[in-house]
C-alpha cells in the first residue's frame, strides 16, 4: 500500500505538470522538453518529445493493478505521441525505455483483453507504433559490421543531411548488445523478421570481437572496424545490459547459443572480474590487471542477473555489499570505492538495487530482503520526497536535490517494489508468464514459439571449445542451494554486516593464501609501511626504489628493468598507480566538502536541499552538527560592500547578498556587525548553475579572519533564485545551514509539523492536497547544486584590486570577473606525504583520483631471469597498460 501511494504521488504529479513533455522536474514543478531546458549532454539523448515517462510506466500501471489509469494511459499514448519529430535521440535508451514501453503496454493490453473486462476496444494500436519506431530505428544499422550508430534522427534517419548523426565512430558495448528482446519480440509479435535479424547480427559481431584470451568484451567498440576503443571490462556502466540480455534472449526465444555465449562470459567474469564481494574492472588483454579502484552503481543489477543464472552464493555477498554501502550513504552513490567512500556523489534514483533485491527474494524466501525493501521505502521518501514527486539526489553526502525525475524511476522502481511485497492474491495475472527486459517492461514467454523466422544455427562452438562446469547451475533449484540449512544465507552476509562502518576490506587476494602455504598475495598501497623490513624487500623485487626527501617524505620511483621478473615489474607498476591514487586522495581530503543549505519553512519542510560552496572562514559548520537556521533577509546595499543600512532587518537572520565588488570576508564582516547570524552569498552571473560549473571554496582577503564568527556559504545564481523565488512568494523563508541535509524529524523534534513529513510511514495526499489549496502549485525552486569534488577556492576582489597570484579551478569562475582564485596542486611526483605511506584504514573525504605520471626507465640491455618475452613486447605491454590507466581516470561514467 506504500509503495502505491508513492507511485501515485510521483504518477500523478508527472501527469498534472509535466505531461506531454517527457520527463518531470520535480523541484520546479514542470516538464522537461528537450531544447527548453539547459543541455545534459548525453542524458538528454533519451528525450525525444514523445511523451516518454507515461509510455515507459504503461506496464507499471497493470503491474499495480491500476487498470482503469492503464486504459487512459493507452488512449493517450495513441492520440497524442508523435514518433516523426525532427530530433536526434540514443538508439539504446529508445530502444529499451520506448520501444520496449509500447511492447510492454501492447503485452499486458492483449491479456487484459483476452481476460474479458478491460481494453476490449484494443485492437493492436501500441503495436503499431512500436513497428513504427521500430523501421525509424533501422537506419542505425546501416554500417559494414552490422553494430548500430549509437544515435538516429527519428524523422531523418542517419546518413541524411539533416540528421545531424551519422559520423560517430564508437558505441558503447551495452549499447549495440541490448536489442535483442525488444526486436524479437516486436519480430515475433508482427511477423517481420528483420528487426531480429538486425539484433543478431550485431550480437554475433560483439561476440566474434571479445578478447579470446580472456573472453571479456570492452567498453566501447568501433562500429566500423570492430576495434575495442576501451579495453576495460567489468559488469557496470557500457557493458551491464549486454550479459543480461545474452541470457535473457536464450530464456525468451530458446536458442542454445545465446546460453552458451553467456556461460562463457560468465565464466570469464568470475575468474577475472569477481573479487568478492566486489566487482572491479580489468583490461581484457591482462585479466589478472585491475583497471580502476572504485565500483559504479549500474552493476547493482547483476545480483539478479546471477539469481537467474542460479549462482546464488556470491550474489548474496555482492547484494550484501551494496546495501552496506546505501546503509552508509543512504542511497548507492554513482560510483563509490573499494572501501565504500563517495567516488561521484549523484544518485539519479536508480532501480538496479531494488531489482536484485526483488530476484533474491524470490529465489530464497529470505524475509531478510524484505526489510531491505522496507529500508528503500524509507529512504525514498525520507531525502528523495518533495511536493511535486520524487527528485533525485545531486550530492548522497549532503541530501542536496537536483531537478531530475528520471522515466525509469516510475518503470522500474515501483514495479520491483511492488512485486517485492505483493502476495499472489494481489496480483491480477501471472508475473511468472513474462520477461524483464532492462527497463523492467514485460515481454510473454510464448514469443519463444511465435514466428520463428530464424533459423536457430549454433555458431558459438565454432569459436571456442566450452568447459561442461560451466553449466551446472543453469537453472535455479532452492531445494539444493540451501540443503538443511537456513542459517546459509545468514553466514554469507554476516562477515560483511556493518563493514563500511567498522572497517576496510582488507587487501583482496587473487590467490588465497592455504593454510600458510601457496604464493602471498601482491602487496596493496594502502597496507604499505616504509618502516616494514619486509615491505621493502617486496618493492625492490618489484623495482621500486624508496627515496626519503629532505622535507621528510618519501618518494617512490619505479625503474622497470630491475624488478626481479616481468611478473613482478607488472605487479610494480600497479602498486605505483594505486600509491599516485592514494596521494591523491590525500591531498584533496585536505579541501573542504561541499555544505547544504535545506529550505524548512512551509511549504518545503527541509524537503528542498541546495549544495553550497564552503567558506575558509567564519564558522565551521562541520564542528557544529545542529548548523545555524534562521529566516533570510535581503540587505541593503545587496552587495554587503558598505554598512548595512537595514539592520533591523537582518538582526538575527540569514543574510542574502550579491556576489561581487569586494572580498567575501568584508562582506561577512559587514552583515555580522548588522546582527545577522549567518550569510549567504548568491553569484550575479545570470544562469550559473552546479550543473555547469564546480564549487569552489569562497577564500578570505589574505588577513587574519578570526573575527568572523557566523557561518558564509555561496550559491550560484540558479540555486539561489530559489530562495529569492521563495521569498516573493511565501515570504518567511527559514532556512537551516549545515555540513549536510537533517533528518526533518531532527529539524521539527518539539514543533506542530504535520507528522507525514516526520514519519517514513507516509500518508502524503491529504496533506499534499491541503497545500495545493492553500499555495499555488508553482514552486518556483530549481535544481539542487551539486557537490563537485574538485572544490577551487576564490576571493572577491574590489574592482581594480591588489594584485593576486593563484591558479584557477578549471570552469569554476568567469575571466571577467574581477576575482581570484588558487587551488592547491597536486604534486607531480609520485610522492607520498609524510615519512610513511599510511596504514590500512578508512580514511575521511571522497575524490575522484587525479591523473599523474609514473616514472619508468627502461634499457634495451635488460637481463631478465628466464626471459621469455623480447624487452621491446615487454616495454610496449607496459606502455600500453600506462595509457590505458590514463584514459581510466577521464572517461567518465
């Protein structure tokens, strides 16, 4: 019943304000069209003016068993989208959320019909649209290898003047290998084979091109050549779906070869990839090679992924893992590291956690995953909740918002919730009868035997010779997964219970060390000690040499030639890569973190949460938890830079001023002199935002700053308008101050506060509708800031200034402005502060590594010891392994 008040809450909102546009913003209370709003980038490519969110929840709506809303829906859908507009969208998202949407609708409207009661007017429709789309998304794959383009024009296809697309050379790998369910299935329900003959192709491509050494794919593929652009492998971002729909494909059209592919990948991802309880990327070319130190939260799905292949033992250690992290974090950041810290703090209200929560549970009976259901419930409405639906999380540290509904929200989460704790009473058809395809829509398993055009030839033994091991747990049976023992699940879970909180996971060794005997495992940077006699035996048969500087730290260098085997040197050069991570980590540990300014009056109730930039001044608010609240006042002048003429005004407020023609710190003094108990600066560039550029810290003036005893934070120009909209609007603005979001029953503990904004147990609509009555429903508040992880510094200069030497955050401020900025730079060398690289711990902070140089030498007169290799194979190996870690570090997610 929660879960469906939730639903409606976010179903209903996307239908009074957003609809037709494709998406709702939930903090602004209106719909995201494409070309309207600021550019994401990438992420817009799933919009396509074609009422996305209402045709991706179609199925949704049956699941839920809201038929009547589902009928509507599909009326809608069939009189008002439009599939020929003149826009370039992704052919993966198009394909998952709006093909398979209108095949997921189609699928549940045939039942329903057949059933007697509901849709009998139906006659086929959402096929027909789907068919459509289906021939608009055909142009895609008009190159030589029969990979698509990763975008189309819908109206103009690829190779057309005005397409705009068409000259992209790479896609990803999830990107060309998860189309087989949604074109079967449209090529099983219509006859019309060639969208599976298009999907095949393409899958028999990918295949063809894995490393056969290692049988892993990459990341990213030339469409043209078939070239692996990216060499790096794992189950998250690029790649995810891709295993999910090889063995997806084999449970929906019955062909043995899309199981033996899987099973051979599968293999490959346990031998190389799985470190339980993690999952880290390798390089497909050398398996036994980390690629990155840090876990992205798309591989969230393949615990469920593994229930369905019936390997349920390290599927519940890696669930495990990933709800010690959200019990952390609240939510499961983008990407975190191998000891569970913030890597990118954003969290879009994803639904692969929930997914494989849903499969566990199915699989054991486990009440366990209930709770963690429960705990999902919870955290959704307690931080993502606001009036106009659910929004997603900028900064998991601070509990800041950004104004984003994703479609998926609505598509997935919900429906796996649902099915987490619906009974089968509660249920108006057999969920046991369909398939999920990664955007959770419902494809009937009688396809399997509908239309089979294709002839089902095994192509897969032609390549490689399979292991018969390799199939023993096909097919899921509970009776022998836990033979009398119903402590089995428990004793899994129990070494990780709370481990993000206690302590790392220790170093993760490729060989397990047998009762004392068998090879050690490499050693790790972070279990390094300089003062260790062994520790540095280790380095010097890897050729890494310790260097003690004058100023008390210690530099490693690595001199290839002489580690004692090419064995060694590449575990060297790995030992150095993690150390240059680890320093890095540790200088930026050294900023600080972003702060959130949380919005408590009515009607938000601490539900809105903006990302501030810290200051080096005034009052810390990390050593203050209960921050500073006070209702906001504008002063006069709104530049803070002479004495506050309205003081009466601001005593004992929140100060808001405009940014610009003087130091931050005169401000601060300015405004604390006028009585006010804290400030907040808003940027004057129109339309700055978070989302364009980072934070930075606001610096003082280069004098003593100890008199400046109230907290300053600062906003961009577009977070602050929020406030400042308030204010015209309500008024009373209270706002509290904060190293990060509060707990809203923390913020009103003692105070009338309505109790579903306290309570997680939530009855939201009488109250909604109460503030409806009472407000006009335009909020004006905009997308919450993020909190960047490369936190500059400035200080405002009056115009025409002293002189002020520093570096500049990159994209953090504006040359026309009459500031300055200074970060502090990383040290080039690969040095380690302090007289030793630190001990094993959790250390404080989250950062992306930095990119840095490892030092090499090398000699063409080297003398290996039972050389096998020439020096210049060895040499180019490991230059390509450098590059490799180099492009690691600027992809992004």
């Amino acid at each position: 019943n929660q879960v469906l008040e939730m639903f409606d809450h976010a179903y209903s909102n996307y239908m009074e304000h957003a609809y037709p546009a494709d998406e709702l913003m939930p903090l602004t209370c209106r719909g995201r069209v494409r070309g309207q709003e600021p550019s994401r980038g990438d992420v817009d490519d799933a919009l396509g003016k074609f009422s996305l969110t209402l045709i991706d929840t179609l199925d949704t709506l049956v699941v839920l068993n809201k038929t009547k809303e589902f009928e509507e829906a599909v009326k809608k859908v069939i009189k008002d989208v439009n599939l020929d507009n003149d826009i370039v969208v992704s052919v993966f998202e198009t394909n998952i959320r709006v093909l398979g949407g209108l095949l997921g609708g189609h699928s549940v409207a045939i039942m329903l019909k057949e059933k007697g009661e509901y849709m009998q007017w139906y006659n086929g429709e959402l096929l027909h649209m789907a068919k459509e789309l289906g021939y608009k998304l055909l142009p895609a794959f008009n190159t030589t290898s029969g990979l698509p383009y990763p975008r189309v024009n819908l109206k103009f296809g690829v190779r057309h003047p005005e397409a705009r697309t068409g000259t992209e050379t790479d896609t990803c790998t999830a990107c060309a290998g998860t189309l087989i369910l949604e074109f079967a299935a449209l090529s099983r329900f219509t006859g019309t084979s060639i969208f599976e003959e298009y999907a095949r192709k393409a899958l028999d491509f990918i295949w063809e091109k894995r490393q056969r050494s290692s049988n892993l794919v990459g990341v990213t593929i030339n469409i043209h050549t078939g070239d692996w652009v990216r060499k790096d492998s794992g189950v998250g971002a690029g790649i995810d779906s891709y295993y999910e729909y090889l063995l997806k494909a084999y449970v929906l059209l019955g062909d043995d070869s899309f199981l033996e592919r899987f099973n051979t990948h599968y293999d490959a991802i346990m031998r190389y990839i799985s470190q339980p309880p993690l999952l880290l990327d390798v390089h497909i070319h050398k398996p036994m090679l980390n690629a990155r130190t840090w876990m992205d939260s798309l591989l969230a799905f393949f615990p469920g992924l593994q229930v369905l292949k019936g390997d349920i033992r390290p599927a519940i250690e890696t669930h495990e893992m990933l709800y010690q992290v959200i019990k952390k974090h609240n939510f499961l950041p983008e990407a975190f590291t191998t000891d569970f810290r913030v890597h990118w703090a954003q969290h879009p209200l994803r639904p692969e956690f929930a997914e494989s929560t849903y499969f566990l549970y199915k699989a054991t009976g486990d009440p366990y995953y209930l709770e963690v259901g429960k705990t999902l419930i919870e955290n959704l409405n307690k931080y993502a909740r606001v009036p106009c639906g659910f929004a997603a999380m900028k900064d998991v540290r601070t509990g800041s918002h950004e104004d984003r509904m994703d479609s998926f929200f609505l598509a997935e989460m919900f429906k796996y919730l649902y099915l987490l704790f619906a009974d089968k009473e509660d249920m108006i058809f057999d969920i046991e009868d369909y398939i999920f395809t990664t955007e959770a829509h419902l494809l009937p398993l009688w396809l399997s035997t509908t239309n089979q055009t294709i002839s089902r030839k095994n192509t897969t033994t032609e390549y490689t010779e399979l292991d018969d091991s390799n199939f023993d747990w096909t097919c899921p049976n509970t009776q022998i997964l836990f033979p009398n023992d119903p402590m089995f699940a428990q004793s899994i879970r129990e070494p990780l219970k709370n481990v993000v909180d206690k302590s790392c996971p220790r170093g993760i060794s490729r060989v397990e060390e047998s009762l004392g005997s068998g090879p050690k495992p490499p050693l790790r940077a972070r279990d390094f000690m300089a003062s260790n006699p062994e520790h540095l035996e280790i380095l010097k048969k890897m050729g890494v040499s310790l260097i003690h500087l004058k100023d008390g730290r210690v530099q490693l260098v690595q001199h290839a030639v002489q580690a004692a085997s090419s064995l060694d040197a590449e575990d060297g050069l790995r030992f150095m890569q993690e150390m240059i991570e680890l320093s890095s980590q540790q200088q930026k540990e050294q900023q600080l973190p972003p702060r959130a300014v949380q919005i408590v009056s009515h009607p938000f109730f601490g539900r809105v949460v903006l990302t501030a930039g810290p200051a080096q001044f005034g009052m810390d608010l990390s050593k203050h938890k209960e921050g500073t609240r006070g209702f906001v006042a504008t002063i006069k002048p709104y530049n803070g830079c002479s004495e506050i003429t309205n003081p009466e005004a601001v005593k004992e407020k929140i100060a808001l001023m405009q940014r610009g023609q003087c130091m931050f710190a005169e401000k601060a003094r300015n405004i604390q002199r006028a009585g006010a108990i804290g400030g907040i600066v808003i940027d004057d560039n129109e339309g700055s935002s978070s989302d364009t550029a980072p934070l930075f810290q606001m610096a003082g003036d280069g004098k003593n700053t100890d008199d400046i005893t109230i907290p300053m934070l600062f906003l961009f120009n577009k977070e602050g308008s929020i406030i400042l909209d308030a204010i015209r609007e309500y008024e009373a603005v209270e706002v509290l101050l904060s190293d990060k979001a509060k707990d809203r029953a923390t913020i009103f503990k003692g105070k009338m506060i309505p109790n579903y904004i306290i309570d997680s147990n939530l009855e939201m609509e009488n109250m909604d509708q109460k503030l409806s009555e009472n407000d006009s429903h335009k909020q004006n508040s905009e997308e919450a800031a993020s909190g960047s992880q490369d936190v500059g510094a400035a200080s405002e200069e009056p115009e025409g200034g002293a002189e002020s030497s520093a570096v500049a955050a990159p994209g953090s401020l504006s040359p026309a402005e009459a500031e300055s900025a200074s970060v502090p730079t990383a040290n080039q060398d690969s040095c380690v502060p302090g007289t030793s690289a630190p001990e094993p711990a959790c250390p404080s902070g989250d950062n992306q590594p930095q990119e840095q140089k490892t030092e090499t030498e090398s000699s063409s007169k080297a003398d290996w010891d039972n050389k096998v290799q020439p020096m210049e194979s060895i040499l180019a190996d490991w230059n390509e392994d450098i590059e490799a870690f180099e492009m690691m570090e600027k992809d992004e997610l």
